[in-house]
C-alpha cells in the first residue's frame, strides 16, 4: 500500500518509523508504568509534522497511527481527539474559522481534544444534554462531559451541546470551539489502559462564547459534523489495532524463539507456529480492510459502514493477538515488567473506542438488511 502514496508521504512514513524505533518505544515501557505524560514525545510530534496529517491522504495517516501504536497506543487518542478537530474545521467551518484556528492546528501550536460523551450519552449522542443557549449575538454554555481524553493537556476543545429540542431529523445539536481555560476539570478518571495520557470528566459553567465559536456558523449541524469526523476516529481506531497486533505479534515471536520449555524453543513447536499463522492471517486482514476504508473515505463523503467495519475487525484482531501473546510468554507475560501485559491492557480499549463494537456491527447490520447501503462494499 505504501508504493500508492506520494514520495513525501514515504518520506514522512519513514521519519516516524525512526521517531518509534528511536524515540517511542525506549520511553513507553517506563513512562507507562509512571502514569507520566509524555511531553517530549508529543513535542517531538508537533516537529515531525504528526499533527498535519490529516492533512495528507487518510492512508498516510492510518499509516502513521499504526506505526505510532506500534510503539505506545498512549499517543494515539492524542492523535486521534486532535485530527477530529481538524478534519471539522477543514470540512465544515467558516472561512473565518478556517483561517482563525487551522492553521495553528495543523502545526501542533494548538492541540485540541474533543468532547462527545456525557455520563448518560456515550455512543448515543442524540441523547447530549449539555447545552448551549444564545444570548447578545453568541451563546451561554453548561456541559457536563465525561471520558474526554487529553483534556487538562489539551489547548482547545471542539464540543457537542444541545442548542434545540430533538425532533425527527434534526438531533438539534451543535459544535463549538473552546479554549482551556474555558473548561473545568472535574477529576481524572483511572484506566485499565493507556496510563500516560489522561481521560476526564469535565465541565463548563455558564460560559459565554461569541458566535464565530459555532462551527460552520449554522445551529443544528454539529451530529452531521461529528458522525463525519468519527468516520475518520474509526479508522485511527482501527489503525492503531493493527499497530499493537503488530507489536504484541511480534514481540510474542521473538520471546517464544529464546523461551524453551521441555527441551525446545516455543516458537518450533507446531501448534505455536500454527498460531502465529492465525493470527498474521487476522492482523494481514484486518490491515487490508483498514488501508481500503481510508481510501473510499479518502474520496469524500459518507462510509459509516466501510469505517466500522474496518474497526470492528482490528479491534478484534488487537485484543485476540493481544491476549495469545501474553499467553504464550507464560508466567512472565502476566508480569508488569514485561511488555505483554501493557499491550493487553491497552488493547481492550479497542473494544469501546469511537462506538463500541456491538454498536458498530448493528449499524452494519442494520444497513446491510435494510438495504440502505450498497452491498457492493463488501
């Protein structure tokens, strides 16, 4: 797939293999361990270019985040909440707000998060009780949100609140841009996974925002912009699944060559290589689905089901890869010392991220019965 993006996109490709190999991997073991924010990897970043990506071709960028989470799936919400902002902007802002913020986006002098969920709405977002209500030419904010990643790092947030009542086809729900001092942190909320950077629970307080905060200037679009951009989230999600495979993969073939056990190494045991080849199988797949999804939605418009389909299979794919690993590293696999135990745990927030898989598989359900997309997709 690599020999169909541009020569600069393998340039790029190439520079942040390296930063991984180099920089990324010595660093996410014991940065993980300490629960510490990875400041200087996500300067490094900023340098790097990560933070225009979305900028290039969706199959450079699913191909950067894959090689990012093959070092540390810590960085990809970073990535991944940022990317949401820009691809929103890009497609759906104003002139004004294009020339107000995306620029300093794209270059990582302003990163920003995003927040969808709320205590009571997480994939159902038609259900966001966070509102926003017009007062002297802008609006009054109150939002309560939770599982908002990257938040007390973050320099901008792009937000969902409730700016009418729902009705049939229209959610009446809006997206507007804040800055951190904007918003309060509530807590920070402990993780089974990605312990470097941090998920929040946060509100805003009667703030007042002036209208050019509302993205594409027009009350009620904001669903439309969010389900656009969770497309993209989808295969971020997706590609990061296939990194870690990668990695818990191949750290699991290179451990089984020097662990022996009644007499011979692991790795020269069929039933082991049986395994391995299961699994590359899955991972191969799952990768060819994910670089195929990026590039419908490389050619513009809707691909809810091309997207999650692509999700659903390498979130799978992670978590199974993920957990043979660890099995097949014995004992040392459950310890934390080792790497196969922060892979697991990283990996099952695959499960849940940008839509569930059950969510996901009944949307593709739903449109694959109903006829309302083309079965010619699959």
């Amino acid at each position: 797939m690599q020999d169909n993006v541009s020569e600069d996109d393998q340039h790029f490709l190439a520079e942040i293999t390296r930063f991984v190999d180099e920089e990324v991997i010595p660093a996410a073991d014991g940065q993980d361990a300490a629960e510490e924010y990875p400041l200087v990897l996500i300067k490094r970043m900023k340098e790097l270019g990560f933070f225009a990506a979305s900028g290039r071709s969706l199959v450079t960028y699913s191909l950067a985040l894959e090689e990012l989470a093959r070092g540390w799936l810590s960085l990809i919400p970073v990535a991944n909440a940022h990317t949401s902002s820009v691809w929103t902007i890009k497609n759906h802002g104003t002139e004004a707000q294009k020339g107000t913020w995306l620029e300093s986006l794209k270059s990582g002098e302003i990163v920003s998060c995003l927040g969808l969920s709320e205590p009571h709405a997480g994939s159902d977002l038609q259900n966001t009780r966070s509102t926003a209500q017009p007062k002297d030419n802008g609006w009054v904010i109150d939002a309560h949100k939770t599982y908002i990643t990257h938040s007390d790092h973050s320099d901008s947030m792009m937000i969902l609140v409730r700016t009418a009542p729902w009705e049939p086809g229209n959610p009446g729900l809006s997206l507007f841009m804040l800055r951190r001092e904007e918003w309060h942190v509530i807590r920070k909320l402990p993780k089974l996974g990605t312990k470097g950077i941090e998920t929040c629970e946060i509100e805003v307080n009667a703030l007042y925002v002036p209208q050019d905060r509302l993205i594409g200037g027009i009350p009620g679009k904001g669903f439309a912009h969010v389900m656009d951009a969770l497309e993209v989230g989808r295969l971020a999600v997706a590609s990061a699944a296939v990194g870690l495979g990668r990695s818990a993969l191949w750290n699991a073939v290179e451990y089984t060559k020097t662990r022996e056990a009644f007499g011979t190494a692991v790795a020269s045991m069929p039933a082991v290589q049986t395994t391995f080849a299961v699994l590359a199988n899955k991972l191969a797949a799952a990768k060819a689905l994910t670089l195929w999804a990026a590039s419908r939605k490389n050619e513009g418009g809707r691909h809810d089901v091309e997207t999650s389909a692509a999700k659903v299979v390498a979130a799978e794919a992670a978590v199974e890869i993920a957990l043979k690993a660890m099995e097949l590293a014995g004992g040392s696999g459950y310890i934390e010392d080792n790497r196969f135990a922060r892979l697991l745990r990283d990996a099952t927030l695959f499960l849940a991220g940008e839509g569930s898989n059950g969510v996901l598989n009944a949307l593709i359900g739903n449109k694959t019965a109903s006829g309302s997309t083309d079965l010619s997709w699959i």
